[in-house]
C-alpha cells in the first residue's frame, strides 16, 4: 500500500473536486483518492507507488494543475 499526497490548484467547488475524482480514480493501481477542497490536498493511495505524471495527466484532464 502507498500513499502520496499533492496540491492540485484552481478547485473552487464541489464539482471540481468530484472532477479530479473521477480522473485520478482511472489511473491504474489507485484504489481510493480523497480530495479537500480547501487546501487543495490531494490524497492517492494505490496498490504500489504510482507515477507522478499519470497522476498529473489526470488532474490536467479534469482541468486543474499540480501545484510544483
């Protein structure tokens, strides 16, 4: 099991969050994904640890950005 945590910026609702959600749920191994609208945190848990990239393609498709 690991856990990495991110900064995803531009969220301002709660569709935002379900929109990253959603996207960042599709990327393979994760198995859960909690987002907090205010502060932005982004919290993946997969099976192993997952690419940093696929997880900011993700969130780029649902229209947000990683914070560096």
């Amino acid at each position: 099991m690991s856990t990495a945590t991110y900064t995803v910026t531009g969220m301002t609702c709660g569709h935002c969050v379900a929109s990253v959600t959603e996207e960042v749920e599709q990327v393979a191994g994760v198995t859960a994904v909690d987002v907090d609208l205010k502060t932005g945190q982004v919290t993946v848990t997969s099976e192993a640890p997952v690419d940093d990239a696929l997880i900011k393609s993700a969130v780029e498709e649902a229209g947000y950005a990683l914070q560096a």
